[in-house]
C-alpha cells in the first residue's frame, strides 16, 4: 500500500495533538512535521514558516499539507499576526507550489465567525437558541465577521487559499477548516475548559465582559457561576480530538473539492455551526455530542 506523505505545520499545538493521538500510527500516511522549534518525541524539520528557504525543503516528495501554524492568540495586536499567519500562509502556498504538492488542508478558526458569538451569547450557548423550531446556525455562505486580527488574518489566509486553488500550479485542492474547540488529550472532553480553570488555582481573576475569552485565561472554583459558563459554552463548541482527526482523514481521503470551508466541530445539540455541509461533502460523521455528558470525567475530579 502506498502512503501518503503529509507535512504537518505547527503539529505540538492543541490541534496537532490530535493528529499525533489519533492518526499518526495510521498505515495510511507518512507525516512529517514542521515547527519552529524542536520536539525530543518527532523527528521535526525546525523552520519558522515566516522564512520561506528555510521551509522549503520540507515540501519536497510530499502529497498534501495541513497548515496549522500560526499565531493563535484570539487578542494578538496586529503586529504579532503579520509574520506568522499572514507571510506565513503566503510562504506554505508558495512553497506547495514551486513543490508541486496538490493538496493543502488550512487551519481557520471559528473566529472568523466571532462576532457572531459576541452578538448572540450567552444566548447562544442554549441547546435551543432562539427557539427549539429555529436553532441559530452559522454555514460556510453565512457572512463572515472576525471579532479580532487574528479571526482577520484566518478569513485572509482562507482568501489567499482560494486564490491559489483556483489557478494553474498548486495546491489544487485547498480545505479551510474553521476550528472551533480541540483542546489537549487531559481537558478533551466538555467540561475541559471549566476544569483547567479549576486546575490554574487563584492566579487569575474573571472579567465578566469577555466571557467567551477566558478558557485560556481565567480560574474559578468547581461548581461557581464561572464554572458552569464555561461548561456551557464549551458544550456547545467542543470538538473532540476524534472527531477534528476524522474530518481532517476525510479531506485527505477526498478527491472532489477544489476549495471548500468546513466547520471543524463535533456533533453537539447546542452547536451553533453547521457540520451538514461537511456531511454531505466529506462523508464527515462525528461521534460525539457534548449534550451526553452531565459531569467531567471522574479522574479529573479526582
């Protein structure tokens, strides 16, 4: 059998992680990874994407690339976005070019669609906003509206990916992916966001108007009114590392999208993105639902 040989860029992220959990040892492919600094586990090419002879190399022989480095800092200034997402994004485009390699699967991220969310929560988190007849879904034609530079920079790249795709050379085959919440194997579940605010302690406090920001920054007690808004809101936009490395196996399995965008999140009843798009296109079939869980896992609480 015949592998295909697919670069990863940022693999040792939270998204990468489930590359690393869930396909790496997969028969199918040959992954290479791309990343700025070294990793004592995977034999890694060290470039910074912002430099593009010294990533060049890495694209040679192969068949596709899932683009995940990037600066991902929802409240990065502008300064901090330009080398690493948007000359970044340019630099693994011409790279796939001059290399000829066809197919590139591009991170995005549900902040593209952030002020959606702004506009809407903490309404939106509820299984039947606004009603149980009319659930609030956003699709891949809904307008997007970045909340910040980074949702900017990932709606420029996925412009700049289009482009590509839709001219002579390569990448031929170009899937933008709008990540919503993959989180690391110990909080891959929904209540990861509101236990690793249990777990940071007391170090920091919550600001009550940026609720929908603080699962990389604030603490709270298990049980508080943080607590569950935390819950909440990651029951409606988890992805679980199964599933975001299902969806990523059907772009790389697929032969009939030139460029599309897909929401990368699971199957949850309080979802606010469309998977049915990804559904019909890519055969993509979650298998989880985060409106199955009433409690975190028992070794978390333990």
């Amino acid at each position: 059998m015949t592998k295909q040989r697919v670069l990863v860029t940022g693999p040792f992220g939270e998204a990468g992680e489930a590359i690393l959990n869930h396909l790496a040892e997969k028969d199918e492919y040959e992954f290479t990874y791309l990343n700025r600094t070294d990793h004592p586990e995977y034999e890694t090419h060290v470039a910074d994407v912002a430099d593009y002879d010294a990533i060049r190399p890495a694209f040679e022989g192969q068949d596709a690339v899932i683009h995940l480095a990037a600066q991902s800092d929802a409240g990065a200034e502008f300064e901090e976005i330009i080398e690493p997402n948007i000359i970044g994004t340019y630099n693994i485009l011409k790279a796939m070019d001059d290399a000829g390699v066809e197919k590139l699967i591009y991170a995005s991220s549900q902040r593209v669609m952030g002020l959606y969310e702004e506009d809407h929560a903490p309404e939106l988190y509820e299984e039947d906003y606004p009603s149980e007849f009319d659930p609030f879904r956003l699709t891949h034609e809904t307008l997007p509206k970045p909340d910040g530079y980074y949702g900017a920079s990932k709606m420029f790249g996925e412009h700049m990916c289009r482009a590509h795709a839709r001219r002579d050379g390569a990448p031929e085959q170009v899937y933008s992916l709008r990540i919503s919440s993959v989180r690391t194997a110990k909080y891959d579940h929904p209540y990861g966001d509101a236990e690793r605010g249990v777990d940071r302690g007391e170090e920091h406090k919550v600001d009550e108007d940026e609720v929908w920001d603080q699962s990389q920054t604030g603490s709270w007690e298990r049980g508080s009114e943080e607590y569950e808004k935390m819950v909440k809101r990651l029951k409606a936009s988890w992805t679980s590392q199964r599933d975001f490395a299902h969806l990523l196996e059907c772009c790389l399995e697929d032969d009939t999208v030139t460029y599309d965008a897909f929401y990368a999140v699971s199957g949850n009843a309080a979802r606010w993105f469309d998977i049915e798009h990804a559904q019909a296109v890519l055969g993509y079939e979650p298998k989880d639902d985060a409106s199955e869980w009433n409690s975190p896992p028992k070794e978390a609480t333990e």
